[in-house]
C-alpha cells in the first residue's frame, strides 16, 4: 500500500496486488472483494470513512424573494 495524495475529504491510498486468476474468475469481483475486506477491517477497527460535507450560507440580512411558477414541471412526472 502505498500513500499518495491529500484529497479535499480524503488521504489517498494505493494498493498494488499481483493476482493469477483462472479464466473463470473476473478481476472487478477480486477488487470489490478486496474493497470489502479492507472496509471490514477498517470498520472493527472503529475508524469511519468521513463524508464531505457542503454548507450552504444565505444571506438573510433581508428577505428571500420566493416566486411561484405555475407552469413548472411536476417534479414526480420528470423523473418517470
């Protein structure tokens, strides 16, 4: 494993493997296995994986100006 960047939210970390795999076996299955397990240990170990976070400041020294349009789309339409 090896450390190679600061992230804005994260240390990045590289792990370099050698796998011999059979025909049968895919390499995305090994690496979401491998992902798997290092969540795990990760996990019993109590450390938690940080999420970013994104505040959102107003500016409320005078009132939102709040418009209704009556001919905008249905949010629920759209997304079907």
């Amino acid at each position: 494993m090896q450390f190679e960047d600061f992230g804005s939210d994260a240390l990045l970390f590289s792990l370099y493997v050698w796998v011999q795999l059979k025909p049968e076996i895919s390499w995305t299955v090994v690496a979401s296995d491998l992902r798997y397990m290092i969540y795990k240990t990760l996990t019993e170990h109590g450390i938690v994986m940080a999420f970013p976070q994104r505040d959102i400041h107003l500016n409320n020294s005078r009132p939102l100006k709040i418009r209704v349009l009556a001919d905008a789309p249905d949010i629920v339409s759209v997304k079907r």
